[in-house]
C-alpha cells in the first residue's frame, strides 16, 4: 500500500514539475522576438522521501542564463555606436552647408568677386561694372556669413538636444532605481522576478544609447549602474545630471546624488549621444568655424590691403572694401560691405592714385590678380586653395564619421549576436524542450494512471 501511494505521489510531483517545464517553455517560445526578453531555464531536482534515498522529483529556481561582462560588453559597444552616428549625423548637416551644386555658394561667390575686378580693370569708369563689384563683395560675404550663422545656430541646437538627451538619461535612471526596488521586494517575498530584471535590462540598455555605461551589483544585490565616471544609481537612488556650459563656452556635463553637490563628470562621458554631441559641436562645428574665420578674414585682409592702397573716383585713397574686425575671431559672421563704399559705386578704388584719374585702372588690375596670389593660411595657399582646404576638412572629418559609424556599429551587431546566444530564446531548442517535456508529462500520467488501476485492484481484493 505504501509503495504504491508514494508512486502516486511521484507521479503527481513529476506531473507538476513537467508542466512547469511546458509553461516555461511556451513562455520562452511567445517572447522569442521580444526585446529585451532573457530565456528562462527551468530547473529540476531531485526530492528524497524522508530517510529513503530515492524520491521525487521538484522544481529548483528559475533561471535567467546572462553574462554581467557580456551585457557590459553590449553597453560599451552600443554607448561607442551610438556617439559615432550621432556625430556623423551632425557633420551631414554641416557638409550640406558647404555644398555648392547650384552656383550659389562661397565658392561660386568668391571667383564672382575676382572676376568683377576683372572686368573693373577694363572699364574702370563704367557705373554698372562698378555696381557690379559692390553688388558681387556683398554677396560673397552674405554667404559668408549665412555659412557662419548656420554653423552658429546648429551649435545651438545640439546644446538644446543635449539638454532633452540628459531628461531622458535622469527618467531612465530613475525607473532603474524604481526596478531595483521592486526586484528587492519581489525577492526578498520570494517571488520570482525574471520579467523585473527584463525590464532592468532593458532600461539599462537604453540607457547606455545616451551615455556610456558600466554595471556592477553591490553586497546587497542591487545593480549599480555607471555612468559618464559616476555613480548614476546605486539601489533606489538615482542621481541627476545636467549639461551646461563652460568658462570656454564648451559642453559641461555635472552630476548630482540626492542632496550632494554637483561634479564636473565631461572628462568622462565618452559614450553614447552624449557624446557624439559633445564630439560634434565642440570639436567639429568648432574648428570648421575657426577655419571659415580665418579664411575670411585672410580674404578680407588681402582685398581691403590692396583696395586701400588704389584712389576711387573722388581721388580719396584708403578705403576699406569690406568691414572686418582686428582677428579672426568671427570674421565669417561679421564681414560685410565697408561702409566706406556702401551703395556708391564710385568709391571703388580702381585707379592706383589720383594721378591716375580719370581712367585709371592700376588697381583694379592688381585686386584681380588677388586671385592667383599665395595670401591665405599664413600665405601659403591662394584664397580658392584656403576654401578649398575648409571643404577638404569638412569632407575628410564626414568620411571618418561613416567609417566609425559602420566599424562600431559592426562591433555592437557581433556583441549582440553573442549576448542573443547566450540569453536570448532559440526555438530548435525550445522545440525540443517542448517535446522533452510533453513525452515526460505523458509518461507521469501513464505512471499515474498504472499506480491508481494498481491501487483500485488491491483495494477490491481486500474487500472481497
């Protein structure tokens, strides 16, 4: 009698554990292209019935099959790919400001310059030509100066994406600590708490798209998650970071834990949008600004050097053609017509003195052959050759953005491949497990079914 009611309860017991295992299974099975989602393992022991050294059959704890150095891994890489296309998105953006396919800009300006002094040289008293000048230094310094704003203005707007990017970073820190507690709760109930530690996962991961991340877990259990060389949450405590700027007009990172001061962390973000922002603005936008300054500044320069030295109409020498300041600093933002020769034609200096008047075009002459002349990027380059370099710069720091973008994003696609294989659902494995489960379940109700005929039969021989 014994021996045949512990077979019902083994069978009961394998029947249980079995069905676990089905449920598990079609759990993995429905979330097998859920995001996120980590395969659950099911886990089966052995239970000895009493002082017996064979028994039973029941269901261990769940288990979550990750690697904490392999998701490190993934929020390194996924922080790397995320900086690289977000500056390569930023330099499309400035490359389309240097594109001149329809004739219209710096560059078809600047040869539109020249050639007026050209044809000034010929008709040295000619109103129209004279206009024509006039008409031709303002455009080239309106488009120097749309170029210049816009370079401006994109900083300015990278400043306020940072500014939403860091909202998103201080929510998601915030839910991660939510998660934290909740898993501690879950836990410390014994409950089970796979589909808390998903989402975990989850917000970590989006995470380390905004600022480069690194994980750990405390005494306690809690996950500590890093973040740009701080501490962004530590059990249910999340702190709070903010972008600014600095002394030098660059991007400043600061963090702040709950009631603690603020700390300087930008040395340290390296990662993630954060970072290709930084990168983009700081970095790129900045040093083709100051280039774009310098050229026309050196533009400039050389025009009103040999502009001032000829006698307009009036025979009055030393004119400036275009208004520019003392430096670089932005000329391509501030240059402009003089005020000198502004709206009067006859102010152009196209003679080389008044001597020369009337019909003198010595000067003129001498400003046309501005365009063949080495004055440029410290006299080394002619003034096409300077803008020319801008455009070379602009092009060559594009062209290594996309190849960053396609190496980091071919390193985040690996890691993640290898993250997938080790905690992700494959479903020839699952079917299998599906199969291996229902084949034991069916054999449990065989057993169940024999020992209960089994124990019907010795019962009615007992009570006949």
């Amino acid at each position: 009698m014994a021996g045949l009611t512990s077979l019902l309860y083994t069978a009961r017991d394998a029947l249980t554990a079995q069905s676990y295992g089905l449920d598990v299974t079609g759990q993995n099975i429905a979330n097998a292209n859920t995001p996120g989602y980590v395969r659950r393992q099911v886990v089966l022991q052995t239970q000895a019935f009493g002082n017996q050294t064979t028994g039973t059959v029941q269901v261990g704890p769940l288990q979550r099959p990750t690697d904490v150095f392999l998701d490190d891994r993934r929020y390194e890489s996924t922080g790397l790919s995320s900086s690289a296309g977000e500056e390569d998105n930023q330099l499309a953006n400035v490359q389309s400001l240097f594109n001149d396919t329809t004739g219209g800009g710096i560059s078809t300006s600047l040869d539109a310059l020249f050639s007026s002094f050209s044809a000034l040289s010929a008709s040295p008293n000619d109103s129209t030509t004279r206009q024509t000048v006039l008409s031709n230094a303002a455009n080239f310094a309106s488009q120097l100066n749309d170029t210049a704003n816009s370079i401006a203005q994109q900083k300015t707007d990278i400043m306020t994406e940072a500014k939403g990017v860091t909202v998103q970073v201080n929510q998601d820190a915030t839910d991660i600590a939510k998660l934290n507690q909740q898993i501690a709760t879950a836990t410390a109930a014994g409950q089970d708490a796979a589909d808390l530690k998903d989402q975990l996962g989850t917000k970590v991961q989006d995470l380390s798209t905004f600022i480069n991340v690194h994980t750990f877990t405390d005494n306690q259990g809690n996950l500590v998650v890093q973040g740009g060389g701080t501490t962004l949450v530590q059990g249910d405590v999340a702190s709070t970071l903010s972008v600014g700027l600095a002394t030098d007009g660059t991007m400043q990172f600061t963090a702040a834990s709950q009631g603690g001061s603020s700390t300087d962390i930008t040395a340290y973000v390296t990662g993630g949008k954060l970072a290709g922002l930084k990168q983009a603005r700081d970095t790129d936008l900045t040093q083709v600004g100051q280039e774009l300054d310098q050229f026309a500044y050196d533009v400039a320069t050389a025009v009103n050097t040999q502009h001032a030295s000829g006698a307009g109409l009036d025979g009055v020498s030393g004119r400036n053609l275009f208004s520019i300041g003392a430096s670089a600093t932005d000329a391509a933002r501030t240059i402009a017509v003089d005020p000198s020769v502004a709206g009067q034609p006859n102010n152009i200096a196209a003679a080389s003195s008044s001597a020369s008047l009337p019909g003198g075009s010595d000067n003129a002459v001498a400003l046309a052959a501005l365009a063949n002349q080495s004055f440029a990027s410290g006299g080394t380059r002619t003034a096409s050759e300077a803008y020319s370099d801008v455009l070379g710069d602009v092009a060559q720091r594009k062209a290594s953005s996309a190849n960053a973008v396609t190496l980091r994003g071919d390193v985040d696609a690996q890691v993640k491949t290898m993250q997938q294989s080790q905690s992700g659902v494959s479903l020839d494995e699952e079917m299998v497990n599906l199969t291996s489960y229902q084949r034991a379940y069916e054999a449990a109700t065989k057993v169940l079914t024999t020992a209960d005929t089994l124990l019907g039969e010795l019962m009615n021989s007992v009570t006949t």
